[in-house]
C-alpha cells in the first residue's frame, strides 16, 4: 500500500493506471475509519482493478461554529485498518496543497442543497461537492462508493456528477449499524456512555414509522409526531429535525408515495447524529 500526499503525484499515478486501462474504485473519507468506511472499501474492492481511498478532514464543509479542530483523526489506525483491507494508494493530502492561498473556485449543485441539513449547516454541500469534484479530477475513479447514512449528500453527489457529466459510476451502500441499531459513525466517539445508550432512539424512531407505514399510515405530520414522540423519552435526545420527503427530489411530501426518504438529526451534547431509511410507498 502507498501512501501519496501530493495531489500532483496521485493525480499522475492515477493518469498512468488509466493509460494501462486499469480500472480505479474510490472511497472519499474523512479518516477515523469505522465498519461503514470499510464496507463501501470492500464494495470498491470488488469492483475495481486498483482501490484508491482518500483521507482528508475537508475544512470547506465545517462551519465556522462546527467540529472541523476536534473532528476525531487516528492516521496509525486507519493506515493499519486499511492495509488489512488490501487497498492500494492511500491519498492524503495537506489543507494548504488542496486548498493553495489564493484558492477562488468552488462548485455548487443548487435547490436540493438547501434542505434538511444544508438548510442547517449553510455552505455545507458546497464544502462537499468541491472536494469530492477536486477528488474525482485527481484520482479519476471509474466507480466511487458512498453511504446511504449520508442520505442526502448521496443524492447531491450524483446530481453533481450527472450535471457535470463525471463519467463515475456511483455506488450507494447500505448503512452498517451497531447491535442497538445506531449507525456507525466516526461522530459517534463524542458521546458519553449515557448518550450512547439512549442515542439508539434515532433508530427506534424510524423503526416505529416504518411500523406505521406498513400499517397503512401515509400522513407525514402523524408519523412525525409519533417519531418524536419515541425521541422525547430519551432525556438527552434534542431533535434538529425530522423530514419526509421524496427520495430523489428531497422534497417534503405530506402524503407518503413513491420512493419516500424519511431522515432525522438529533442533538446529544456535544455529537449531532444523523440517520435515515428510505421506503417505497404505493
Ligand atoms: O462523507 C464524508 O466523509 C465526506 O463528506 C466526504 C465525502 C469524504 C467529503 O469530504
């Protein structure tokens, strides 16, 4: 496994595989690699010739009151997890090789940006869709893998590379969750022992609408409420929302049908936790 820091270097690694027609499979990350990461690793694996995973804290999609300093790193671990999973070229760049003072151009996929977590973390997408696109023109995967637990950043993505016309396959894998049902997340590590066991309510709350869905329920308002009914037993818990809305347009939906996102985020102290399902709805 090779370790490359400059984006030059990779950049010209991955032009030479293409050369030689190899096909490239990628794992963007932020580090502090957990069983989510290594199962979209396993997926690019399978899928490619030579499996490049990034990892870099991306600054531009932190907000100025968000986690970007105390966003959990562990280089030793994640370069040993990662040679276990047979990965060929870890990527890690330098914030001033990525982002050169002087740095003016970002790219933004508009609309579907601005609701549910862009609509609380303002500039977020923008952060994410400029590194990725960044990421994609050095590495120049042939397929990417992302997680479904991400929902919404999923959906941009794939926006970003249809409009933009990125010939990457993208691939959306399955979220892996802990035996309680909390999905695995490298945010996880900032709650307290007494969160941690009440943080399984986000699960339990999408568990209960699934219920209600299959029941019959197709009203938003009364699934909402029972979701945050199953979240306010939880002392600790602090909803920021709860939304269901249309899987590819993320547009709010107050009678359920189609294909049907239903994603939350909720507060315990210092960790902001997200989750999600999505169902087909007739
Ligand atoms: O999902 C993440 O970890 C990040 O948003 C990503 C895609 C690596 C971009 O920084």
């Amino acid at each position: 496994m090779q370790i490359i820091k400059s984006p030059k270097m990779m950049q010209r690694i991955c032009q030479g595989l293409k050369r030689e027609g190899k096909i490239i499979g990628f794992v963007p990350t932020m580090g502090y690699l957990h069983e989510g990461h290594l199962s979209l690793i396993r997926i690019a694996k399978r899928r490619s010739d030579v499996l490049v995973v990034s990892i870099f804290v991306n600054p531009t999609q932190f907000g100025p009151k968000e986690d970007f300093a105390r966003y959990p790193r562990d280089f030793k671990r994640d370069r040993f997890l990662l040679e276990r999973e047979d990965c060929d070229f870890v990527f890690v760049p330098r914030v001033k090789d990525m982002y050169p003072s002087g740095y003016l151009t970002y790219v933004n996929v508009d609309k579907i940006t601005g609701k549910l977590e862009g609509a609380i973390r303002p500039g977020h997408f923008k952060g994410v869709t400029t590194v990725v696109a960044k990421l994609f023109n050095i590495v120049q995967p042939d397929v990417a893998v992302f997680g479904q637990k991400d929902a919404q950043q999923a959906v941009v993505l794939k926006k970003m590379v249809d409009d933009l016309n990125y010939g990457v396959k993208m691939i959306v894998a399955p979220t892996v969750r802990e035996k309680d049902g909390l999905a695995q997340s490298s945010r996880n590590m900032y709650l307290s022992e007494e969160e941690r066991k009440q943080a399984k309510v986000l699960y339990q709350s999408l568990q209960e609408a699934k219920k209600l869905i299959k029941m019959g329920e197709k009203s938003s308002n009364k699934i909402i409420s029972r979701m945050r009914d199953v979240i306010k037993k939880q002392p600790l818990a602090e909803v920021d929302y709860i939304a269901i809305t249309d899987a590819q347009t993320l547009e709010f939906l107050n009678k359920l049908k189609g294909e049907v996102l239903i994603s939350l985020a909720v507060r315990f102290g210092k960790a902001r936790l997200i989750d999600n399902i999505k169902l087909k709805v007739d």
